[in-house]
C-alpha cells in the first residue's frame, strides 16, 4: 500500500487541511474565481464548503487538483 501512495501529494492530508490551506493562500474571493461553486462565493464557510465538497466528487476534484498545482511558501 505504501508503493501506491509513494507518489500521491496528498497522502496523509485531510479535505480540511487542503482547504484551510487554500483559503490561506488564495482567501475566499480568489478562491471562488478560480472554482465557481457557490460554497466559495456566497457566505462561505470551511464547515459549508467541507459538507459540499464531501458529497460533490467533481468539485473535490477540482479542489484536490487546485491544492497540487499550487506552489505554497514553505512553514
């Protein structure tokens, strides 16, 4: 199992973690610009946007693709 997440980013991360570090680096408003979906861009929430993004598969997607290609500063 191990081999199998030798190359996967995002081994070890929560959807929570992913998105507390978006919204970090991104904040709420550039955020929603970059992935139009209505948890970002209408009251947005982490507690709303994890409900959605955990029953919405391609807007997880969408999120999990975003958090790879995003080069973070260094903790």
């Amino acid at each position: 199992m191990s081999e199998k997440q030798a190359n996967n980013p995002l081994h070890g991360l929560t959807l929570e973690k992913i998105l507390n570090r978006l919204v970090a680096r991104y904040g709420w408003a550039e955020l929603g610009q970059i992935i139009d979906i209505r948890c970002f861009n209408l009251d947005p929430s982490i507690a709303s946007s994890l409900k959605f993004l955990r029953r919405t598969p391609w807007a997880r997607e969408k999120v999990e693709a975003l958090y790879v290609s995003t080069e973070f500063d260094l903790p």
